[in-house]
C-alpha cells in the first residue's frame, strides 16, 4: 500500500483529489483500508475501481474482462466460469464506465499531438435495429481518441465526435483531418473549430479556420457491394499542403482513411456485440459504449503495435510501446489490472 498515489474523494475535505500532501495514511493493511488526516475519514484501496466490492476473487475479474476484451462472449464466459450472466454484464459496465472515467482523465489532462485524424463510423446490430458507433484516431500514434453511439447517423452524432477531436487538439498546431464522403463531417467540424475573425470594424465579425488545418475526404462508389470508383478530394486547403503533412507525419503518400478502418476491424474482433454474424447483441446503447471504453482502453494502455515500436542499440532490438505510450500518456505497458486499478482523480464513479 502506498499512500503517496492516493488522495481522499470525501467531497467535504480540503484535500479532495490532492497527491502527496501527507494527509492520507494507511489504516489498515489486513482490511486494505487508508484514512485522510484533513477529515478523518477511512476508505477502501479499491474506491473508484471495480473492484470495489467486490464478492469474489480478483483475479477472475481480470480474466473475465480480458477475455470480453477479446472478442469471448459472455455467453461462453459464463459457462465456463460459473457465473450468473447478470453477473457479467454488471463487471462490463463497471470496467466499461471506469475505462470512459481513465480515458477522460488522460484526454483533459494530457494534450496529444494530433498532426493526423482519421475518423469514420460503424455500425453494430442490437435487439430491435441498428446502433452506429462513430470514432477518431490520432494516426501518428496510433491514438484511439475515443467513440460515441447512437441510434442513427446524423449530424448530431458525428458533431459530438468532432467536438472530442477538437478538445484533445492543441490550437496553432497543424492537423489534417481525412473522413469518408459523409456531408455532415464538414458540417461539424467547420462549427467545432471556425473562430470570429476580427477586423477594427464595426459589425458581426465574420467567422473563418486557424491557420494550418485541412480537410480531405475519401468518396467511394459502390455498384451493388462490388468498389466502382474513389474519389479523393481536398475540402479545407491545397492538395500540397495535404500531401505535405502525409509526407510529414509518415501516414500515406494520399488521402486516405486506411488507419481507422483498420482499427474499426480491430474493434469488431475484439467486441463481441460488433461481430456481423454473431448471436451477441447488444439490449442497450449504454452496453454498447461501455464496452466501446473498455476495448479501446486496452487498446491504447495494454496492447503493443507493432508500427510504434523502436529500435535499441542496447539490450533488445526493439522497444515495444502502446499508442499511449506513443503519445506521453504511460511510460510502459499496463497490464488490465493495472488499468483497472488506477484511479482518476475527481471522477470517481464506485
């Protein structure tokens, strides 16, 4: 137990959410317990984790979001383990809400270089129709920005993924921004990132793009489900600024939306409510988004990609690292307890 990592979430303390001001000591190592000096109150180790608690053993817990992580069904889980499948529906939403909760924490806190965002949208069978989940990544790094689900694909939810996008982008830095054909994204994102020009003069100034973002799309045409034609064209700026900026960022010698396609397979294998001829359908939007978090936070914390690695004069050859680590969010690779363990400050959720 170390209580230099941990701060006191009593709303009515002094020291709510603080790190390493000497106010918190442990209690009690058998009950894995820590009381706050400033308002002399006791809690768990585990408050604001899943395994907060929790009835049973945690490395099952582990296992069994592990195992949802990639792909297994809950059904098998709980043939194979025992477990009442409320039960794991209940652990999923927990670890789903505790990943959003991580996630957040990192995406406020933490300002990616952006440089180049692919996004695109999926769509994900659920009792009773269809559910569209619509995502971002930071290609450079191979960042998974984060996602959002709604019954229908319009400009209300392509705005709330654009409005991610611009929160995690740093102004006065470059970006470009490549999507598919969908209209509604130059919408968004000319209303998410226009700013008032002013000019001295009297009026309503007019709006208009920082300097140094472009927009190009990727239009395909389809005839029945055979590819009949791609079109590639620049939106917000000149086609040599565009191909500038793939050159720099190493992402493509043309526009493209490769990167987030691919990471969309990534999320259909690992999800097993996304598998297009499965039986694991999703009742809610609210499974469908947690589970969203919590595969892609495994994505971004746990698992190595093989195009970030680097290369090492000493020791091993390379030196694997995950998308966060690729963008300053963790200085090695975390295992699932370990991401299940940490506690964001100030959004505690348990």
């Amino acid at each position: 137990m170390d209580p230099t990592s941990v701060f006191c979430d009593n709303p009515d303390c002094p020291a709510r959410g603080q790190l390493g001001q000497g106010n918190i000591k442990v209690h009690s190592h058998k009950e894995q317990r820590y009381v706050c000096r400033c308002c002399n109150k006791t809690f768990a180790a585990s408050k604001g984790t899943p395994f907060y608690r929790l009835h049973k053993d945690r490395s099952l817990l582990v296992i069994v979001v592990t195992l949802l992580t990639h792909g297994c069904p809950p059904q098998a889980i709980v043939a194979a383990f025992g477990l009442d499948e409320r039960t794991v529906a209940d652990w999923q939403h927990k670890a789903g809400a505790h990943c959003q909760a991580v996630h957040q924490h990192h995406l406020d806190t933490n300002k990616v270089e952006l440089q180049h965002v692919q996004a695109d949208e999926l769509y994900a069978k659920r009792q009773g129709g269809r559910c569209w989940m619509a995502m971002a990544m930071a290609v450079p790094c191979r960042l998974w920005l984060g996602g959002v689900v709604s019954p229908v694909r319009n400009l209300q939810l392509i705005q709330r993924l654009v409005n991610m996008v611009r929160l995690a982008w740093r102004p006065g830095k470059a970006l470009l921004i490549c999507v598919d054909g969908l209209s509604s994204y130059v919408t968004a994102f000319w209303h998410a990132f226009r700013e008032k020009v002013l000019t001295g003069r009297r009026g309503r100034p007019r709006f208009g793009l920082p300097e140094g973002l472009w927009l190009a799309q990727v239009i395909k045409s389809y005839s029945g489900r055979c590819l009949k034609e791609v079109c590639r064209r620049v939106v917000w700026g000149s086609a040599e600024e565009v191909e500038g900026q793939l050159k720099k960022t190493n992402t493509g010698k043309q526009i493209n939306t490769a990167y987030i396609e691919r990471l969309n397979a990534t999320f259909r294998a690992a999800l097993a409510t996304l598998v297009r001829r499965g039986r694991a359908l999703a009742r809610q939007e609210g499974t469908l988004e947690k589970g969203m978090y919590l595969v892609g936070c495994v994505y971004n914390f746990c698992k190595e990609h093989r195009s970030l690695r680097l290369k090492q004069e000493q020791g091993k050859k390379w030196q694997e690292r995950t998308p966060a680590m690729a963008a300053g969010w963790a200085d090695h690779v975390w295992s699932v307890q370990e991401l299940l363990s940490f506690r964001p400050p100030l959004l505690l959720h348990g």
